[in-house]
C-alpha cells in the first residue's frame, strides 16, 4: 500500500510541473510543489517583489541573511559606470521560516556576483573588482565609499565571472573563476607583466597578508564551494562532470582550451563516478526529462554546500548538495575516502520542485542548522539571455521545525568562541574563527586563547575538532614551527596533511622542515599524506623540492593513484629544465609510469 501510494504521489508531482511557457508559480504556491524526504519542511523566506535576481547570499554573524540582486546581468556595465545591483539584510525574528525585516545595505553596485562579509565590512565580486565595502559595528549601511583591493576580472567572461565568496579554513578568502575569458589580476595599478593570470579554477585572498594567488587551475564555470568536516574544498561546475575535490596546486580538466601551462601534459579527473544526465551531448539534457531525470536532471550545477549543520538528520551529514538548473532540483552526492583523495556516488535527489522555472544557484545552512535555498527563476539558463525575468525566490529547508535561534557571535567572549570550536554544527564554528581572526589581528585577543586551544587540539577525540583547533591557533598566528614539527607524529592522517599544508603556506621553510618533509615522504604509509606533500612542492624552494620528489616518487603503491602522481609531476616539472641530468637521474629510480613518461617527454621537448 505504501508504495502504491508513494507511486501515487510522483505521478502527482509529475503532472504539476509547471511549463516554461506558462506564467510562473507565485512564491507563495512554489513550496507546495515541492518533493522533500519524509520529515523536512520547505518555507517561502523571501520572493518578488521583496527581492529579484539573488545571484549570491550569505550569513552574518547575527544568522541575518544577506542577499545581492544583480541587476547588472546579462548586460554586465562598464568599469567606472554607476549600477543598481542591491545588496538586502533579510531577518526571521520569530523563527517562523520567512522574514520579517529587509534592509537595504547598498544600491548602487554594479555587476555583482559573490558576498562574504568579515574584517570590518562586506566583501563583493564586481566584475571587474573585488570590492571592500567598510561599515561600523551595528550599522547596517556603508562606512565609507567601496575599495578596490584588487582588479583585472575580465568583463568579457559574460555567464563565466568570478564568483562565489567563502571563507576559507585557513583564513583565507577563496572564490571560483569560469573559463571564457582570461582575466589578469593584481592590486591597482599593476603593471600588466606582474598581474596573475587565471580563467578557470579557484582562486583566494589572504585579508591579512593581501596576497592574491591561483589555489587551482582548471574545469569550466565553477559556480559553488564549500569545506568538508576535514577541511578539504570541493567545486560544483557545468558542462563538465560537477564535482571537484580541489587540491592545492591542481590542474583540472576542462571543457575547451589549454591550460596555462603547456608543460602539464596531463590533467586531473572530476571525484565523482557518474554523471547527473543520460549521456549524450549535454545540451540534450535541457529540462531534465526522460533518462536525464532519473540520472540527476542535467549538467548544469550552482550552489555546493557540503551540510555540516546540526538540524537535518546525521545521515546527511556531510553530503554534498547541489542545485541543478536543468533538472530543476537539489542533487545529494556521497563523499566517500578513496586513495589520496575522494569519490562522490550518486545519492538520491534530495528535492524535486517540480517547476521548470526553478534555476537555484546558492545551498547554506545556518544557526539553526536549517538550509536557505536561491532560485533564481527563469525559463532561460546561462545561455539564453535575451529574457531574464523579474522574479527571485529563497526557500528555507529543514527537518521540523528548529527553535529559533538569534545569535550575536560578536557579543561572545575569546573564551566563548574557543568554546564553539566544538560546536556539532559548523556554521557556529566558521563564524567564530573569523572572529578570533579578526581579533587576533587588532590585537585584542586574551592571551588564554592559546592555551585554550592547544587543550583541544591535544586533548579532544573527535578529529574534526582537533581540526578546528588547529585551523584557529593557525589563523590566529600561535602555530610555530616547533608545534607544526610536532604533528607531523600524529596519529591521525588529517592532522599531519594539514600541518604539511600550512608549514608551506609562506613559501618559504627552515632546513629543519625540509629535512623532516623528505623523511615524511619517504615514511608516511596515508596516501592522503603523500598527496599534501607532492602538492606542497610548489610552495617550496626549487631547491628544496628534489629530495622531498625524490622520497614520493618511490612508492610503488601510488602509480595508479588519481591524484599523486600528476601532482607529483606539476611539483617537478619546471626543475626539469633546471638540472636535467639530476632529472633523468630521477626518471630511473621514479616508481610511476606516468612520471616517467613526463619527465622524459619535457627533456625531450627541450631538445627540439
């Protein structure tokens, strides 16, 4: 009976689809078309004509959302000329699922397409800049006329613009670059021989040191990021397969053009085993139907969201959700360990919307650990922007109904933010490292904090919140050397990759670190820390890498590793033209076909 009635249902909420050519659902009516899993409850929070176009959204410390409407797109403005992109404070007071207040907090953006907000302001992707908009504590409007910390983005990236602000576990602000255009970045005036160049990839920026780099290279209109329970980032992208773990110093695969470095020779693989249409060319996959439906809907994916919240059920617990445009849908992948790295199985799709106008774009969970969803919503994609429709919805998601929760992260105590280090949902984590980030920076941190921290990172069980502590005492700037030296005895995989992670940040270490790195590499029986290593050497010191290669490309048991290995070559390969003979000296003892084959082919190419 209950599955007669379960079929009863999808027959259903398949004849209440709602065609492209018929006028839009109200956002009043949406939720009711809506397939959730038993036990979750979807809300309108907020819809036209409160808000239109919310391209991007994020969480403050006081869990207000704050959304931009681009009015810009699809006809971004050129640089210097004034917008009308908006930038909305929303507020749920009683918890009720929908808001009550909205600000404006600013309305004369122009071309906007990313939000973080942290170190005293709000922080916006603008193409052609990245934007600092200051504000006073408690004041909800600007402080002062926006800064350009850095600038460059290319405008002729059209649906392909930087996108997608997150702050980092190591304290830095990352984004994600599409692949139409080359953009060069750099501070303000930059001569055009010193700017960075980047098309497709992940990038980030440290707030602190200003310093802007490339973190990865590669896919196509990468659109969503987000950090695992250990740390690790992972990408959602179009055409392409949709999921990326991101490895520092990675060189992915992509959908057309070559990378920047010619010398690559071969590029890294999506983590995921599937794909979320039928096969066939992609475009075909347009709407979701057919087998595309049961596959996942379609190729075009927004909005990663890794749930480390503490409402929905544990089972869903570090899964990897996503929005997809052409499926009109919520897909759900399974993270799971495998070799160096990750692979994503397809995990049941989480919500249908039934509603060929839903184009979601932005998955977060907050304080309550309940989930805001975007939509866009259109008839149109990416590609089709001859009509973009003046609507705009945000959804909330959650399993019940959670008691509401009014948070004032910046009211708490050094002591109290050490203390969320342990929380079960990360939000509360997230947002009190920045803090103690923020403080530590101003000079305002207790002294105890150190101590404090150091306790749980010696003390607690649970690896993740011995993460925590870790990533904090780093951000704070209390993690010497000598303690770094110290993990790298852990007994745990996490702790020792991410020491070796952050003893390169700088680029630049002692001899001591060196040394102990080549005996890490000799020694470490984690592929995972065998990984961190072979992407550390392009952190370091040509003349530092040789004997750390050396020790990795004598395991045997990596040649077959998606990973290792083409990380372990990009580490390598601009020393082949250095010291070819120290190079051909590695090819011989090299226990990686692959490595092999590229070091032989770049002294090869040296001799033509």
């Amino acid at each position: 009976m209950c599955r007669a009635i379960l079929a009863g249902l999808l027959v259903l909420a398949t004849l209440s689809l709602v065609p492209a050519d018929q006028p839009p659902i109200s956002p009043q009516h949406a939720v009711e078309h809506f397939q959730l899993p038993e036990g979750f409850r979807a809300t309108l929070f907020a819809g036209e004509p409160d808000l239109i176009k919310p391209i991007a959204m994020t969480i403050d410390d006081r869990g207000r959302l704050w959304v931009v409407e681009s009015h810009s797109y699809p006809n971004w403005l050129p640089e210097g000329k004034q917008g009308r992109d908006r930038i909305l404070i929303f507020e749920d007071t009683n918890g009720n699922g929908h808001f009550d207040s909205c600000k404006v907090f600013w309305d004369k953006g122009a071309n906007l397409s990313g939000i973080a907000i942290g170190f005293g302001g709000v922080w916006l992707c603008a193409t052609p800049h990245l934007l600092f908009v200051p504000m006073h504590p408690g004041e909800d409007k600007p402080a002062g006329p926006p800064k350009v910390i850095l600038d460059g983005w290319s405008l002729q990236a059209k649906h392909n613009v930087f996108n997608d602000l997150t702050w980092g576990p190591d304290g830095w602000l990352y984004g994600c670059n599409g692949i139409t255009a080359t953009s060069y970045i750099g501070r303000p005036g930059t001569p055009p021989q010193q700017r960075i160049p980047l098309n497709c990839g992940v990038w980030r920026y440290h707030p602190i040191k200003e310093r802007f780099e490339v973190f990865a290279w590669g896919t196509t209109n990468p659109w969503g990021l987000d950090f695992d329970d250990y740390g690790e980032a992972f990408i959602t992208n179009c055409v392409i397969k949709h999921l990326f773990h991101v490895i520092p110093g990675a060189h992915f695969v992509r959908m057309f053009g070559s990378d920047l470095n010619p010398h690559c020779y071969g590029l890294m693989a999506s983590c995921a085993d599937h794909i979320h249409w039928g096969g066939g060319d992609w475009t075909s996959s347009r709407g979701g139907q057919g087998i595309h439906n049961v596959a996942g809907g379609g190729h075009a994916h927004a909005g990663a969201m890794i749930y480390l919240g503490d409402n929905w059920p544990d089972e869903y617990r570090h899964h990897i959700f996503m929005c997809n445009l052409h499926g009109n849908r919520v897909n759900q992948d399974v993270l799971e360990r495998h070799g160096s790295g990750y692979v994503a199985h397809h995990g049941k799709d989480f919500l249908l919307t039934n509603d060929s106008w839903f184009r979601g774009l932005t998955l977060v969970y907050g304080p309550d650990g309940g989930v805001f969803l975007s939509d866009w919503h259109d008839t149109g994609e990416c590609h089709d922007t001859d009509r973009v429709e003046p609507c705009g919805r945000i959804f909330k998601i959650t399993f019940g109904k959670p008691a509401a929760v009014h948070p004032d992260l910046s009211a708490l105590s050094d002591e109290e933010l050490v203390r969320l280090q342990r929380h079960k949902n990360d939000w509360w984590v997230r947002h009190a490292r920045r803090l103690l980030q923020e403080r530590a920076y101003a000079g305002k941190l207790d002294k105890k904090v150190r101590l404090q921290l150091l306790k749980i990172l010696d003390e607690e069980k649970d690896v993740p919140r011995k993460l925590r502590a870790l990533w904090a005492l780093h951000v704070i700037g209390l993690l010497g050397e000598k303690t770094l030296l110290g993990l790298l005895d852990s007994p745990h995989e996490a702790i020792r990759r991410w020491a070796v992670r952050l003893m390169v940040e700088d680029k630049h270490v002692s001899d001591e670190v060196a040394k102990r790195l080549a005996e890490l590499a000799c020694a470490d029986k984690a592929a995972s820390v065998r990984l961190s290593l072979a992407s550390a050497l392009q952190r370091l010191p040509h003349s530092q890498r040789w004997t750390i290669a050396a020790a990795l490309a004598a395991h045997t048991e990596d040649a077959n590793d998606a990973n290792v290995p083409l990380m372990l070559w990009y580490g390598i390969e601009p020393l082949v033209p250095e010291d070819t003979e120290r190079a051909t000296e590695l090819l011989a003892k090299c226990k990686m076909p692959l490595v092999r084959q590229y070091i032989a082919r770049r002294v090869a190419a040296m001799a033509e």
